[in-house]
C-alpha cells in the first residue's frame, strides 16, 4: 500500500464530495488494521468502512483538526511516534514519516494552536511538537518528564501520564497523570512551545485518574478515574489557570461492580452541557450523569451495556445526538441513539473493527 489508502476491497476509497466520515484507531499487534476510514449515514449515524492505513504500528488515538483537514495518529509503541494524514474523499495521505515523540507508549494526543501534544503513558511525560503550515509534523519534541507515585504498587510506581489537551480558551495546557493521582497544568512558552508546570491538583490517592473533559460552559471539569468507578467534578479558573476538587461522584453502580471489577475509560459532556457520558470497561456499559441540577452536581440516571466488551473509548458526534463505543476486546465499534430528554442512549447498531481504541468524526 501506498502512502494514499486504498479501499477495504483493493479498491481506492472514494465518496461524495462534503460527505462525512470517521476515523477509527485500533491496535495492530492485537489484530487491529490501523486506521479505518468510515462512511457516516446522516440519518442513522451507521457507519461504513471505507478503507483502512496500515502503516503505522498501533494507532490506538487519533485527533483531527477540522479546519486544516490534518487527521493526527500516535504509534503508541515504546519507540512512541506520531503521524499526520491529509484527509480526502480519496482516503488518508502521508504527511512525511512518523516523528519520534521523545517518550514512550503515547496513549493520546491533542492539537494546541500550531502545536500537537502527546501523554506518553510509559515514559510519563507529556510532548509537544510543533506543525508546520500545511499540518506536516516538526521536531525535535520537547518533553516534560512528570514526577511521583501513588498507593498501588502494580500501577502507580511512577508517573504515567494518560491525557494531554488544551484547556478551552487556549492559554493552558492540561496534563491528565494515572499514576501521580494529579492532574498538571502547564503553560506553554510563547516562543518554542515548550511546557512547563504552571499548577498541579492533587485527587484523592490511589484513583488512578486517566481522562477529563471539560463542560461547554468552560468553568467545570470531570476527572474520569481508572482505579476507582468515579469522577471528580472540578472548578477550573481558567484566569489563573487553577484546578479545584469540588465532588466525586460514582460512575458504577454497586450491581455493575459486583459483576467485575470497573476500569473507567473515557469521558464526554454533551454539546449542550446537560449531560455527560462515561465508557466503564469491566463492567462493559456507558454511564449517564444528567447535570440538571447544575454542571457542578452530575447525577447517574442510568447505565446501559456498551453493546461488545472492554470499551476503550467513547465519543459523540458533533451533534450530541449520538454516541460511539470503541469496543476493543470483542473488536466492534457499536452507535447509540441518545434520547434528547433523558440523555440515555440507546443501541442502534455495530460495525466489526478488530481491535479498536478510538474514533474521532470530521
């Protein structure tokens, strides 16, 4: 194959012109075929696989830039790398060769003005590189090394950083760490795009915290933990560029627990801030927190099944209107319908992607 994709067929992959898609991550060394191109129905929000880039070994996160057309992928091997795809009708296009990220196992990955991060989960340390007009990957990488441990021996012997993303108004960066029980806020220098730590949130010891997202309105913050089935709601002041634990509240309930141990996986608010969602793999479900009492005081209104097992990621369209699981161990990526009232989803169908970890939509 090529530097462009061909189609899952032999053939190269085509579609109408403004037609959307999605891109799926997925796993190579468990059986994953890289990154998947997929068709999405406008009306049912099904998805259909297009054509698929091998090249690079273990894809596990992806990020698009929407207005530069750039799809970014991590190579989340202990050499850590990253690549960037121009995105086409005709499918995926190499953007140079993977660049060394200067850490190892990047897990996610983040687009930060003229910057793109990476949190390298084995290395514990967060990268920024810098990008080139056109989108093309620069280097050398500058890193940050975290620092610390936690209560578990097997998980948190040292820093492991899970998440690295800009806080909405563009000024900070935030620094997602599983095995420091902290989150890090880091601000960026001007000139070289280097970070330095600026502030850190400690959570409680031994949660293991893995992802966040932020609520629409800016000012509040959901820490997702992997240790422990909860979230950690959170005031953040974007002025001075500060993190506050206000609540945790549980994403598991005690049924789901009994049935096997819950590891939390990802995270996400709704568009019109009145839910949010999380993906608990274990137990295999999606959460709903209804925020009607306010973005400060999430409650669990219900869990469904993920519709496969082991769901790694969890996404919605742009329009809030649907979810998206990544089922990686039953090898799936299953839709739900969201009822607009409730903000519970409901399953609509599946498509068969071996080993996969993450979608994103253009």
């Amino acid at each position: 194959m090529g530097d462009a994709d061909r189609g899952a067929n032999g053939a190269d992959s085509a579609g109408q012109g403004g037609e959307r898609r999605a891109y799926i991550g997925s796993f190579t060394s468990g059986g994953g075929r890289g990154i998947t191109t997929a068709a999405v129905d406008p009306a049912t929000g099904a998805l259909t696989p297009l054509a698929e880039h091998r090249a690079l070994a273990d894809p596990s996160y992806l990020a698009l830039d929407r207005g530069a057309g750039v799809l970014y992928a991590v190579s989340e091997t202990d050499q850590g790398a990253v690549s960037a795809f121009r995105t086409s009708p005709e499918g995926l296009t190499a953007l140079g060769p993977a660049v060394r990220v200067g850490g190892s196992g990047p897990t996610h990955l983040s687009v930060a003005g003229r910057r793109l991060l990476t949190a390298n989960y084995t290395s514990g340390s967060v990268s920024s590189l810098p990008l080139a007009a056109d989108g093309a990957i620069g280097g050398p990488a500058s890193v940050l090394t975290h620092w610390g441990s936690g209560l578990d021996a097997d998980r948190q012997a040292g820093p492991h950083a899970h998440q690295v993303l800009p806080d909405p108004g563009g000024r900070w960066v935030l620094s997602v760490d599983l095995g420091t029980d902290s989150v890090r806020v880091c601000a960026p220098a001007p000139a070289t795009g280097a970070l330095r730590v600026h502030s850190e949130a400690a959570l409680r010891a031994g949660t293991g915290p893995r992802h966040l997202a932020f609520h629409p309105g800016g000012e509040v913050v959901y820490v997702l933990h992997e240790l422990e089935p909860q979230v950690t709601v959170c005031r953040w002041n974007p002025g001075r560029g500060h993190l506050e634990s206000v609540v945790e509240v549980p994403v598991a309930s005690a049924a789901a627990q009994g049935a096997a141990r819950a590891y939390p996986s990802a995270i996400v608010a709704s568009p019109d801030g009145r839910f949010v969602w999380a993906a608990v793999r274990g137990a295999d479900v999606i959460v709903t927190l209804s925020l009607a009492d306010g973005a400060e005081k999430p409650q669990l209104t219900g869990t469904v099944s993920c519709g496969g097992r082991w769901p790694r990621d969890l996404a919605a369209d742009p329009s809030g209107r649907r979810l998206y699981a990544a089922n990686e161990h039953s090898g799936d990526v299953a839709w739900f319908d969201v009822d607009p009232l409730t903000g519970l989803p409901r399953r609509a169908g599946s498509v068969a992607v071996p080993a996969a970890s993450c979608v994103v939509f253009g």
